[in-house]
C-alpha cells in the first residue's frame, strides 16, 4: 500500500509538472524569418500569429508570389522553432520519463 501511494504522489507531481509546462508552451513566443530577415513573424506558443513583418524592398508591383513564398517560408521556420521550444520544455517537465513519451498512457513531447 505504501508503494502505491507514493506512485500516485509522484504521479500527481507529474500532472502538475506538465500543467505548469503547458503554461510555459503558452507564454512562448518564436519568431520566423525568410528571404535574409525580409519576412519575418511571431507565434505563440499555440501557434497564434502574433505579428507580420515585410520589407519595403519585396512589394514590387505583379510579384506577388515572391511574397506569398516568404511569408510561408516564415511561417514554417517558427513553427519549428515553435515545435523544439514544446519538446525542450517537456522534456523538461518530465525529467527522467522524458524517454517514455510517445508510448500508450504518456503525453507527447509535441
């Protein structure tokens, strides 16, 4: 009886672990560029757009394609920033069980 109860404390340390790392994911903030620096975005830790930067030099007249790729470019570049900051930060969390995520009754790590 003693085993398990120390199981379900560690288990409740864990949830509050990982609900304080969801608090962390939230409060995060990744910016994306593309083009050198002439796109450049943020998002949050929930994926919101937070802000769209865009050089003077790339609104050229009937190019705007060339855009629409950077903006893209961008957005995908802080998305995976977005998406190592979730993994380090659950890693984090979950400490030594970092190496169980991903398996049936774990959370993912992104």
């Amino acid at each position: 009886m003693k085993d398990l109860n120390s199981l379900m404390k560690q288990a409740q340390g864990l949830q509050a672990k990982m609900a304080e790392a969801q608090v962390k994911i939230g409060q995060t903030v990744n910016e994306g560029q593309a083009g050198g620096g002439l796109v450049k975005l943020r998002l949050t830790g929930e994926g919101v757009l937070l802000s769209l930067k865009i050089d003077d030099s790339l609104m050229v007249p009937g190019d705007t394609e060339t855009v629409q790729d950077l903006v893209v470019a961008a957005h995908a570049d802080a998305q995976a920033r977005l998406n190592m900051a979730r993994e380090q930060i659950m890693k984090e969390a979950l400490g030594p069980m970092a190496g169980l995520a991903g398996m049936p009754g774990f959370p993912g790590l992104t």
